[in-house]
C-alpha cells in the first residue's frame, strides 16, 4: 500500500469517527443524510483494508481531535461539510499515483466526497457552496 492509499485509509477512519460524534446533533433529512455518507466512508474504509492484502493496514488513530466543538446541529452540519471536504482532498492526492481502476476508484471517491461536501456546505449556508476546484485547498 502507497503512502497516498494509506492516507486514504486514514481520512476514511477520521470521517466515521466525526460522524459518530456529529449525528448526535442532527434532526430531520440531515440525520439520513450523515447516514448515508457514514455508510460510504464505512464501505470504502473497508474496501481500503481488503485491498491492503498481506499488509498492516492503518491503525485507527485512537485520539482524534475535531476542528472545533460540536454544539449543536448548525456545528454538526459544518463539520460534516469539512470532513467531506478534508477526504475528498486525501483522495485528490490518490490520482496521481494511480491508473486505470484503481484511478477509478480514487475519482469516484474524490466526485462523491465533493457533492457531499457541497450538499453540506449549502445545508449550513456556507459561500460558496461549491469550491472552484474540489479537493484542492482554495
């Protein structure tokens, strides 16, 4: 496993430990909404892990540290959007050092953490709701 697959791995581990901590603060669509997304972060972690046949796949990180503190929905719909927003990142960096379906896979994910992302970010009212280059630090 590459240093890039490994961060991957990493930042999936990261998104579903800030949805577990996020959701609680959730109420209507948006509790589907984290569902949803916490099951992708869920199915590519795995999907991370089986592809690291033969090899220690990243640990879990047993103290992560939020950006800021959960407080309430509006808090919890912010994080959300950044935690999209950090893993769809980590899968951009993935890109370069793929081909053919392992590319694929790194796209889909970098596409589908963006749309999450700017779903999240239009949730909590945050301009623009979609940057001009997902991914990438603007």
């Amino acid at each position: 496993m590459t240093d890039q697959w490994e961060l991957a791995l990493a930042a999936e581990h990261a998104a579903i430990f800030a949805y577990g901590r996020l959701g609680v603060h959730l109420r209507g669509e948006a509790v589907q909404r984290a569902r949803t997304a916490e099951s992708a972060h869920r199915a590519r972690r795995d999907q991370l892990i089986l592809r690291s046949a033969g090899n220690e796949p990243v640990a879990l990180d047993p103290a992560y540290q939020l950006p800021f503190p959960l407080t309430d929905q509006a808090s919890a719909v912010r994080l959300a959007a950044e935690v999209e927003e950090r893993t769809a990142a980590v899968w951009r960096a993935v890109l370069p050092v793929t081909e053919g379906a392992q590319r694929e896979v790194a796209l889909a994910a970098l596409v589908e953490y963006a749309v999450q992302a700017t779903r999240w970010r239009q949730a909590a009212g945050i301009t623009p709701a979609a940057p001009t280059w997902p991914g990438r630090p603007d």
